[in-house]
C-alpha cells in the first residue's frame, strides 16, 4: 500500500519567522502535536522544511527557561527534516520512523512538495483495523462453515 493512501493531507503548516506562541496558537486550534514548517512558493505549493512538536516547544523554551515569545519555528524546528517520498510503501514509511526514531513523518511528491503526513497513531490506527477485519474472518469462518455442514 502507497503510503499516500493513509496519510493526512491536511498538514497543519507555518513558515520559518512563526513566533513559538503563534505556533502553540496552531497546535490548539487544529487539535495537532506538530506543525510542519514550510517555504511558501508562488505557486502555491509547500515545500517541507522542519517540524516543531509540542513536546520540542516545551524542551527548547519552557524547561530551560527561556522566553518563547522571542523564538520562532525556525529557530526550534527539527532539520534536516526526514520525509518520504508518497509513493514508497507503508513498510518503508515504518522503516524510516524507526530509523530515525521519530513518530511524524511528512510525505512528499517527486518534487519535494508536500502532500501530507503520517504518524505512528495513524499506522497504529489502520494496523488495529486491518487486524480487526481479520479476525471478524478467523472468527466466522467456523460458524459459516458450521452452517454448511449441518
């Protein structure tokens, strides 16, 4: 299965000058742990950059005691950012965030451009409905078979 097909598109996005308490802002508003930092292009498209986390928030400024009004996503993000390209696999999606030991995944078409992101809740969540969808089978086989034999 591409990997585009269980990605979100609706990446929640901010570009590099976003102060850390706009970026907070976004986090609360969409209901999201991360925000993808872009380059906005004229065309219109997004080219993935970095990745702020609410938890990266908290580390950088919060527990060390810095004011985060005078930081902006660029200053926080992750970089360089690890992406995978939208037509790999899920597996190799899976493969990536254990490599790099991140939970986030942006995804990306040949050009760099972003089309949507992944998350471990996300994989979580199709793995835990695929399973479910199979054993709805292993359990109903016995009685559809019961009833045929009778």
């Amino acid at each position: 299965m591409p990997i585009s097909e269980c990605c979100n598109v609706g990446v929640v996005c901010c570009e590099t000058e976003t102060l850390i308490p706009d970026l907070a802002g976004l986090m609360r508003k969409h209901h999201v742990g991360d925000v993808v930092v872009v380059e906005n292009r004229q065309d219109g498209t997004r080219v993935p950059l970095g990745i702020v986390t609410d938890r990266d928030i908290v580390i950088e400024t919060l527990a060390v005691e810095l004011d985060a009004k005078v930081f902006t996503a660029g200053d926080i993000m992750s970089k360089p950012l690890v992406t995978v390209r939208e037509d790999e696999g899920l597996v190799e999606g899976l493969r990536l965030m254990r490599e790099h030991k991140i939970r986030r995944l942006p995804v990306v078409d040949g050009n760099g451009v972003l089309a949507g992101i992944v998350t471990a809740d996300d994989i979580v969540g199709l793995l835990t409905m695929e399973l479910q969808l199979m054993s709805s089978v292993i359990c109903e086989q016995p009685l559809q078979e019961g009833r045929l034999r009778r």
